[in-house]
C-alpha cells in the first residue's frame, strides 16, 4: 500500500477529524480556565453576580461547537445550479446485421452560481444497456474544456468536470453543458431518462426526451426517484401519465417535465413503453398502490402538463 492510498484511507480521515477535535477541546479548556481565572478577579473587582461568568463560559463552548461543525462537518457546495436543462434524441437506425436499434443523443446544459472561487463544474451520467459510442462526450462551449473519467465507477456513474480555463469568483454565474452520442447497438437500454439535482438545490429543472414521429412510444409517464437510506440506488415514488407535444412541421413528438426548486434527493423523468412491449401493470391495490399513484410522496411533486407553468 502506498503512503498517499494510506493517507487516503479511513481510519486517516478520521484520525484527522479526531485531532482537530482534540485541538479545538484543549484550546476550548485553556480559554475556559483562562477565563475562569480572569473573569473571578473581574468579578470580585466589579462586584457582578457570579451568573455573569457561568453565562460567558456557555457562549464560549457554543462557539467551540460552532467552530467544530464549520472546519469539520459542514460541506458547503461548490456551486449551485440555478437552472438544469436535460434533452434526450431518441432515433432508430439500421445497424450493419441489418436489425434495428436506437441511437441517443444526449445534451444537458446547466447555469450554476459559485459560492466560492472554483475552476471545475462536475457533472455525472449514468446509462443502462450496452452501447457504442458514436460521438464522444464534447463541451457545449469551446471556451471550456472537459475533463472525461470516461470509466464507470463503482455506482455506475460515469464522472466528468469541465475546465473553466479560469477561476470563476463567488457570486459569479457561468452556462455549462455536455453532449455525447451513442447507440444501444448491443443491449437495449432501458425505456427511461432522468436528470438528478445531484444533491443540490435547483431552481428550475427540465428533462425532455425527444422522438421520431414513426417511432413515438405508445405512452410514457413523468417518473419521480428518490434516493434510497443506502444511497446506492433510487427507487421509483409517483408516475403520473404525461401527454406528448406534436410538431406537425418537424414529424417530431416530445415529452417534457419541468419543476421549481426541485428536491434535491430525487431524480425526475420520462418513462415510456414502446409499441411492441406489453403494458405496463397497473399497481397493486392498497397503501403501497395508493402511493404509487399519487401525483406527490413524500413532499415530491411533479410537473403540470406540458405548457403550463
């Protein structure tokens, strides 16, 4: 094992956590017995009720908790995502065997605020199936440069950052994206796309999926995930049925979500079924049915049909 994968390691991390919480207890005692020692003479010099000392030594360990939980637990983000846009195009082509298959090209773009001076927005996306490539995963803006980790890890989660060729100041605003195209030439994938708020708070969230006329599913759903207590998965909490949106000029057929100030413990999206899959099974009835076919669990609401907001 190398000295920085054992630096790295837990019982490191917590080992740092526990001396800076060692220091912050020996200097919380020194300044206690420090104050005690001052603020007797004080007292006895003024002539003020002993109250007044008790009251100085509790202020003094609330800010050395305060002190803890800022340098030790609390993680600010890095950015925040003010507004997410995720768009799917959905097209069946014809493959080399002569069978059918579909090919996705995947665009999000996204306008984050920094909280603190940063350089690197990451982002993250996960595909079920088997693909190929077509397009590599490519920065929307040519002044930013993406940075692929182009591997899976252990979530399934393929980790990307873009290059902001430059320190981006607190408060300050910048527009991101991604494109990548690929086909499920070798396993399907399965019928959904859903964008997370990755934890962070969101302002406005849209995912749109969009499809060939010819080729449009038989009936899709908006779907809300939400994280599991393990948090190495989601599981699925509404689907109401969402209605497609023509255009009559492209032959093209889109269905669309759109939500403000998302939660940002669950993911949203669209499901759909195409011509040649059975239907989908109702719920089964009762408090597990019931739930699943309600519009909000848990204080998660979705969408209003397309076009209204």
């Amino acid at each position: 094992m190398s000295l920085r994968r054992l630096l790295d390691s837990t019982p490191a991390r917590l080992a740092r956590q526990s001396s800076d919480l060692l220091q912050l207890v020996v200097l919380a005692g020194t300044a206690l017995v420090t104050v005690y020692g001052v603020g007797t003479t004080w007292l006895v010099a003024l002539r003020l009720p002993p109250a007044t000392l008790a009251v100085l030594a509790a202020l003094l360990f609330a800010a050395s908790v305060a002190t803890y939980y800022v340098r030790c637990v609390y993680r600010p983000p890095d950015f925040l995502i003010e507004e997410l846009d995720g768009s799917l195009v959905v097209t069946r082509v014809r493959g080399d065997d002569g069978r059918d298959h579909h090919r996705y090209a995947y665009t999000r773009r996204q306008r984050v605020r920094a909280t603190r001076q940063i350089r690197l927005v990451g982002v993250r996306s996960h595909w079920s199936g088997q693909n190929r490539v077509v397009e590599e995963a490519t920065s929307l803006f040519p002044e930013h440069r993406l940075l692929d980790g182009a591997v899976a890890e252990e979530d399934g989660r393929v980790y990307r950052w873009l290059y902001l060729l430059g320190p981006l100041a607190r408060g300050r605003r910048v527009s991101v994206g991604i494109r990548q195209v690929f086909e499920d030439v070798y396993a399907p994938m399965k019928p959904y796309y859903r964008e997370s708020c990755e934890e962070r708070r969101v302002r406005k969230l849209s995912v749109r999926v969009q499809f060939d006329r010819v080729d449009a599913p038989a009936e899709a759903w908006q779907v809300v995930w939400r994280r599991t207590r393990s948090g190495s998965s989601r599981q699925e909490v509404a689907r109401t049925p969402c209605e497609p949106r023509g255009d009559c000029v492209t032959g093209k057929v889109v269905y669309e979500v759109t939500l403000r100030r998302p939660d940002p413990d669950c993911a949203y999206g669209i499901w759909w079924r195409w011509p040649d899959d059975p239907p989908r099974r109702r719920p089964a009835s009762g408090p597990a049915g019931a739930a699943t076919r309600r519009a909000g669990v848990d204080g998660v609401t979705l969408a209003p049909p397309t076009g209204r907001r």
